[in-house]
C-alpha cells in the first residue's frame, strides 16, 4: 500500500466556506473516492489555508486517474476550484505530493 502526503492552498478568504462544504460530501463523490482505491484518506486544514492531504492506495497515480475520469468528480473539482489558488489548475492537478522520509513501523 502506497502512503501518499499532499498539500493544497485554499485562499484565506475561503477558508470557512472549504470546511463547511467538507462537512457534508456529497454521498457519490465518497463512493467514487472508494471505488477509485482512496483508503483512509484525510484532509487537514490549517487557519491560513493550507490544506495537508493524507491517503493510501495501490498506486497513487491509477487512483488519481480513476477520479479523473469521474463525473461526480469533475463536478466537485469545478465547483470547489474557486475556493483555491491554484495557478490555472484544477484542484486534483494541484496536489503536490511529498517526500516521504520517515515511516515508524
């Protein structure tokens, strides 16, 4: 299972809006998270905006490839972009995943 870490940046503007919209996800936007191998996936968001991703899959890139070709997801990602900055990107295409380089067990 791969261990993935990313981060994003919510404008600081928008920040309350991002977390009352990730209170109530859609129910077919987690299914498709599920279908596409998306375990134990969280979000963390820091008072200024930034947002630090947690998740584990077979292969990240398969995963995220999986939730590209979603509809439900098209759909959250077009309408979530404003809350971002994302430099003409879409959400998914600005995560920017980290150099793991400690795992305890």
């Amino acid at each position: 299972m791969q261990r993935v870490c990313f981060t994003l940046q919510v404008r600081p503007d928008r920040v309350e809006e991002y977390r009352r919209r990730h209170a109530q996800v859609w129910p077919e936007m987690l299914s498709a998270l599920r279908a596409a191998g998306w375990h134990n996936y969280s979000l963390f968001l820091g008072e200024g905006g930034t947002i630090v991703g947690y998740l584990e899959c077979e292969d990240f890139d398969a995963a995220r490839a999986a939730m590209e070709a979603s509809a439900v997801n098209r759909q959250w990602q077009a309408e979530m972009a404003p809350l971002f900055e994302l430099g003409g990107r879409r959400p998914d295409e600005a995560m920017a995943p980290l150099p793991e380089i400690f795992h305890l067990e």
